[in-house]
C-alpha cells in the first residue's frame, strides 16, 4: 500500500508506530485504545510511567482520521498540557492547549482552529471547560459531530477523600450530562478502592470498562527506618548509596523544607528548596535547574512533583510521614520512571504519628471524614510496622495479591519480631496509673523513663517512683517502648491530647488490658555507632 494510504490508517498499532515509532503496545494499552476506540467508556488506573497517555492520544487520532472530530482532554496542570503539545508537535499531531498562560491572540487562533475541525487533541483546565463561552464552543462542535472523545487525566483529583482534590473537577459532570453519547476515558495513577468508588459516582462511569493495570514498581527498593536522628539517616543514605544522584526529600512544611535544604547545602550535596510560599522565579529556576542539571537534591513539600516527568529520579525520601497510603505511592512513585534501580525511603517515628492523628482531629472535617482519614493513616501506619514484605503490603492495599518482592528493606533484612503484648499491657496500666494518680497523664517521655524505672526530676516530683508500675519495664529498650508506643497509638489504644502530648486511654484499650489482644512487633535496628554523630553542635 502507498505511504499515504498508511498514513490515513485509523488502525491502532498502525498509529502506535507510523505516529509515536513504537513497536508495540505495552501491558493493558492495546485493550484500553480498542475500547475507546470503538466508542466505549473506560477507567484507567496504571501506575507513573505506565503509558496512560497513548491510552487516549491514539484513539484520539484513530478518530479523528475517521471524521470523529477532536478530542477533549481535561488536565490540572499547565506544564503537563505544554509537554504533551510539545511531543504531539514533534510526532505530527495537531494540538493545543488552552489555559491562562495564553495570550488574548493566541487563545483566539487556537479557539479558530477548534472550530474548523482542525485540531485532534485539545487539553484544557478544567475551570475554562465550565465557562459559558467554551460550553458554546462545545455545543457547536457537537451539532457538527465533531467532538469525539472526552479524555479526564489525573481523575483522582475529583475525590474529596484524596490529597490532590480540586473543586474544578466536580463540575466535569455537567460534560457528561450535556454530551451523553461521546465516549469517555478517565485516568488515574492512583486510586484505592474507596476513591476508584468516588471517581465513577462523581464522574458518572457507573458503566465504564475498567482497566487496572499492576501497580508494581519492580525497580523501586522500598525501605522505612525509625527516626533516630533523621538528618544524619538522610545523609547517610545521600552519601552511602545514592552520591552525585538526583533526588527529592519530601517535608511537612514550608520552614522545615528550607532548613534541610540548607543543612544539606552546607553538608557539600547539591540541594535546592521547593514550596509554594517561595517566589514564582524561585520555584521555576530550582525546578528548571532539578530537570536540567546533574544530581540536584530537591528538598520539598508535596506541592512538587506532579506533573514533572524525570526520568533519572534516583530515590525519594520521606523525613515526614505522608498522610496515607495513596500519597505515599505517589510521591515515591516519582522515583525510577526510567525502569532503573531506585530507593524510596522513609523516616518514621512517634512524632510523626502524634502529629498526623492530631491534624486529622483538630481538623474541620466532619466526623465521617476523620475516621476515614483516620483507618487510612492507620494503614499506612501498618505498612511503616510492618515486618514483612513492603511491597506485598503495598499492593495489598490497592487490592492487588503478589509474592514477597525481594527488593525491599524487610526482604533484604528480615527484621527481628518480638512479642509486645506484655510490654503493651505495661505501658496501659502505667497510663492508666498516672491518670488514678495525679488525675491527668504524661507525655511518652515521662512514661518511658517511669517505665525503665529511671529517677528523673520529674519523677522524683510527682512522687512516681512510688507508683506500682514504676521499672516494670526495665527489660525493654527506650527505642522499643517507642515503638510500643507507635503501634498502641496506631491503634487507637491510646490518644495523644492537649498542647504537651498528654497520653490517654480509650474505651478499646481495656481488652488490650485484659490481655486479649497479641502485639507483635519489628526489633528496632541497631542504632548506629555513636562516633558518627559526634559533629553536632
Ligand atoms: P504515565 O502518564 O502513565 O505516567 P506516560 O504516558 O508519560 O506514562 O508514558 C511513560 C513513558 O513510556 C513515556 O516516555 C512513553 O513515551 C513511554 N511509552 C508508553 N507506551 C509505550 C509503548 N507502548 N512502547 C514504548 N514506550 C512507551
Ligand atoms: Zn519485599
């Protein structure tokens, strides 16, 4: 057949490698593109670098050159759009996008050639779709037959439950119901059931043809440490594993971003701050110079990382602990694109847990909402305590079944397990005692050092080395009540109140007392030498 005649071809794997110069379609792609191509709704749920985009590019292109008109893709993100216009440039697809980086003229030309049936794919923010003008634009481009396909990416976003929600996509239903008989395709790299359940009400893809692709990221070695002094953890793992790589630390706030970001800066690595409160320029040329220049450390808040495609992303670490499970995957999802070795690490510790359960309570969310987000941070909780394989964990949790990985930290080490019940019950009848007392509670310090039995100021003033549980746990280490601790929290036995952090029972803790309920939990490691941290100060 003539070059021309191939060219015109609505055949997907024709288009596949006449358009994009692939051999073949990879793992679910095939399905999905026959799917849509033939008209058919779909949800996708593939991990980062999966392939999600040719999942709608090349129906998108199938049916165009059938006379279908263009295709609309819904994006959040203004640097994702330019990327994926620039590559459809250079493959030979017309493309736009629309989003208010645009100039009056320019919006306008791109708004002619939508009109004139001209364009395959069109991305757009989903607050210009919901306007009245674009609507209209809609409107006649469906009487002519000429809109084709509408394509949503980074679906999860219409989740309230999730972390990246916005408004915005709430309204994308209003699409569905104006134009009920184009095809849609939703896509996500993240979703576990409860917000793969969200996207199909919000969205109305109640008959939608889902496709859910693995989640594994076989080339990412998941390790998570107990915090003992996090920012030397950190260095270790820079210096020790991962010299000259590029990558990102993740941190709760804004001040703590730019306080490790200099630490490590003054450590001799190659680190850059990022968070929304710095300037616009700031931000762009430490991104820039993330994307472009060799083994930057990328120290940031999780307002970084969606929407930049590095595919030499070494490792991603944790100071932090993420609010669930979801976020997690994502944000360590970053690291690896490229199918080479990479790390995704995470320092964890009583803090962190302390913390979390408070945001969540203080929160202003109703009660149905915080004891979501409360079962999710405990899952995640799980999988941080978690003395056998991080992945099968992992996996687990987006409903996935799979066989100890061999590339995670508890594959590679097994961790020693031991049996925490006693020393559980120890440590709620301590806080239990305190309460008989003195009519309040303690911090977890207090209760340790009461528990080992060590005569401190505090003890020898409130009259606790008098107490029956006083050195009844002498047997067990600071760093295990620690974790004792963690997991009692984690399992709402006990709650962390007030301004000082203040240690109280619930009503569940009373089985627990009772001896009902095994604990078992990972040994801590070792700590490391002292000599290594002997530079402070
Ligand atoms: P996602 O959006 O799921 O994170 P992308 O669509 O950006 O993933 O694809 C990730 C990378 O894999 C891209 O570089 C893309 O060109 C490449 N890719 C996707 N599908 C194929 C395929 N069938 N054959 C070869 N490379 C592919
Ligand atoms: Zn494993």
């Amino acid at each position: 057949s003539s070059r021309h005649a191939d060219a015109a071809s609505t055949r997907p794997l024709d288009i596949l490698q006449q358009v994009f110069g692939y051999a073949a379609f990879r793992g679910q792609q095939q399905a999905v593109v026959d799917h849509v191509t033939a008209g058919g709704d779909a949800l996708v749920l593939m991990p980062t670098g999966g392939g999600k985009s040719l999942c709608y590019q090349v129906p998108a292109i199938a049916r165009h050159r059938a006379g279908q008109g263009v295709t609309l893709v819904v994006s959040p993100l203004i640097a994702l759009m330019h990327d994926q216009v620039g590559a459809l440039d250079e493959a030979g697809v017309k493309s736009a996008f629309l989003n208010s980086t645009l100039e009056g003229d320019e919006a306008r030309r791109v708004e002619r050639d939508l009109m004139a049936g001209n364009l395959v794919l069109l991305y757009a923010a989903p607050e210009r779709i919901l306007t009245p003008r674009f609507l209209a634009m809609l409107d006649s481009l469906h009487e002519r037959g000429l809109l084709s396909l509408v394509a949503i990416d980074e679906a999860h976003c219409v989740s309230q439950w999730g972390h990246d929600f916005r408004e915005e996509y709430l309204g994308l239903s209003q699409l569905h119901e104006r134009f009920p008989s184009v095809p849609r395709i939703a896509l996500t790299a993240t979703a576990d059931a409860h917000t793969r359940a969200d996207i199909v009400e919000r969205l109305a893809l109640e008959s939608a043809q889902q496709f859910v692709a693995s989640f594994d990221r076989p080339n990412i070695r998941y390790v998570i440490v107990e915090k003992d002094e996090p920012r030397q953890q950190l260095l270790r793992l820079l210096r020790d594993e991962h010299e000259g790589d590029a990558g990102i630390v993740y941190c709760q706030s804004r001040k703590k971003v730019e306080d490790t970001a200099a630490w490590l800066a003054g450590e001799g690595l190659n680190a850059l701050p990022y968070h929304a409160g710095l300037d616009a320029a700031v931000r762009r040329q430490n991104q820039d110079r993330f994307l472009r220049d060799e083994g930057v450390v990328m120290v940031a808040t999780i307002a970084f990382g969606m929407g930049i495609d590095k595919p030499d992303v070494r490792f991603v670490a944790h100071l932090d602990l993420p609010k669930n499970i979801e976020g997690y995957y994502q944000e360590t999802g970053r690291a690896g694109r490229d199918g080479g070795p990479a790390t995704a690490w995470m320092a964890y510790g009583l803090a962190d847990v302390v913390n979390q359960r408070r945001m969540i309570d203080e929160g202003e969310a109703d009660e149905e909402f915080k004891r979501l987000q409360r079962a999710k941070l405990d899952a995640l909780l799980a999988l941080a305590e978690a003395h056998d394989c991080r992945r099968v964990r992992l996996l687990a949790y987006f409903d996935e079944a799979s066989q100890p990985c061999g590339n995670c930290d508890n594959c590679l080490h097994p961790p020693a397990v031991w049996d925490a019940t006693d020393a559980a019950r120890k440590a709620l009848s301590c806080i239990y005692r305190f309460h008989q007392q003195s009519g309040f509670g303690f911090g977890a310090g207090h209760l340790i050092d009461v528990l080992r039995g060590k005569v401190t100021d505090k003890v020898t003033q409130r009259g606790h080395e008098r107490l029956s549980t006083f050195g009844i746990g002498a047997d067990v280490a600071e760093q295990q009540w620690r974790s004792v601790l963690r997991q009692l929290i984690a399992l709402g036995h006990v709650r962390s109140v007030g301004e000082f952090n203040t240690l109280e029972l619930t009503d569940s803790a009373r089985a627990v007392l009772r001896g009902g309920v095994p604990v078992l939990l990972r040994v801590p490691a070792e700590a490391p030498p002292r000599g290594r941290r002997s530079n402070r100060g």
